[in-house]
C-alpha cells in the first residue's frame, strides 16, 4: 500500500484542528466574562486563583474561619439558617442582614492575602468579608439582594468560590422574565457593582446532588 499524503494531511489538519480548539477554549475561559444583564454590572473572572491555591486556601480557611450557624425567623418560626458564616473586617461596624447582626473579628492571613489580590485587581478597599460555608447540596441561600444601607446606594460586592462548584442564580426585581444563571467554580471570582442590588435578586439554591463543601467569601465595603 502506497503512502496517502493527501490523508496524511488531512489528520494533521484534524488534530492541529482540535490542538488550537482546545488551547483558544482554554484562553476563552480564563478571560473574565460580562454577564450583560439589563440594570446591572456583573462580571465573572473563571480561574481568578489557581487550583493548585484554591486548594490550599480552602483547607486552611475551613480549620480557621470562626463558623457560627444562626438563627433566623421566618413567618413567625424560628429555624437553623441552612449554612455556617462568620463576618471579618479591618474595623468594629456590625452588619445587619435578615435579622441578624453579626459583629466582626479581625482579618486572618489567608483572608487578607485573598482580600488584596482582589483590590490589587479592581483598585478598591474592602472593609469586610462575610463569609459562608456551603457544608452540602442541601445547604443554599435564597433569593435576595445586598442592599442594606450599610453597603452605600451602588455597592460593589466581590464574591469568591473555593471548594465545590455551585449554580448561582439572577432575576431581575421587576420583569421576572430576566433570568440568569452561572456556575462558580472553584477559584472564580464573581463582580456585582453598580445597580446590580437596586434591581436584581440572586440565590444559591438547594440541590440534591451528593457534593462536598464549598466556602463563598464575599468582601464588601460597610460603613
């Protein structure tokens, strides 16, 4: 049998086909992306932290975050909220949400090296961080938005995932059929500026899959 260069050719062109698929793929999803949303700003940075120190600081963070689990009253009955949090910042402001006042202990190592990569990036001072721990599928956070008066008229809220991926949900307050969704991986980072709170909700909803723990920290400026 002879040699078939003209099929020779066409597997090359195949694989350096799929080569340069996989290696714009890769670009594409390392580059941060706007979700263009009616009424808001919300970017969302893919691999924002490497896995190799995603995995890292999820370790740490898990032994030495303080996690609490507080109460909440809803329609006149008092339940376990469904995840552990704990609030830090570099000053003493407690911050209100849902009925509960938390009041802050001071940033450990691995939050500030964190908190300064993010304003390094954005060029803005965070004063504190509310972190949460997702501990399993049934662990979630309902629809909301950060617009307690703590956080200013246009509060931009940088919101980091370590851990096990999430889908994390948008709809707009006042035409329900703007809806959205994205997964949060680990190492992503998640940017809602503007008037983003004046007009969306957004929630971490329940599922029944069986996955691991993911921590959300999410750095904000209270004054």
């Amino acid at each position: 049998m002879g040699f078939n260069h003209k099929n020779t050719h066409s597997v090359w062109t195949h694989v350096l086909g799929l080569l340069v698929f996989k290696i714009v793929s890769i670009m594409l999803f390392k580059e941060p992306i706007n979700l263009n949303l009616k009424d808001a700003d919300i970017i969302y940075y893919p691999g924002f932290f490497t896995e190799e120190l995603s995995t890292r600081y999820f370790s740490t963070l898990l032994k030495n975050i303080e996690w609490q689990q507080d109460t909440i009253t809803l329609f006149g009955k008092t339940h376990l909220q469904p995840r552990l949090t704990a609030l830090y910042a570099n000053n003493n402001i407690p911050y209100t949400y849902s009925n509960i006042t938390m009041y802050p202990k001071g940033f450990n190592q691995e939050l500030l090296e964190i908190k300064e990569a993010i304003e390094k990036k954005l060029q803005v001072d965070f004063t504190s961080c509310l972190a949460n721990l997702y501990r399993n599928g049934l662990d979630s956070n309902g629809w909301h938005a950060d617009d307690e008066k703590e956080l200013g008229q246009q509060p931009i809220i940088a919101s980091v995932t370590f851990g096990i991926e999430r889908i994390f949900h948008f709809k707009h307050k006042y035409e329900p059929s703007h809806k959205a969704k994205i997964i949060l991986q680990n190492g992503s980072l998640l940017i809602m500026k503007g008037s983003t709170q004046k007009y969306w909700l957004h929630q971490l909803p329940k599922t029944n899959k069986d996955i691991g723990e993911r921590i959300n920290l999410t750095f904000r400026i209270i004054t």
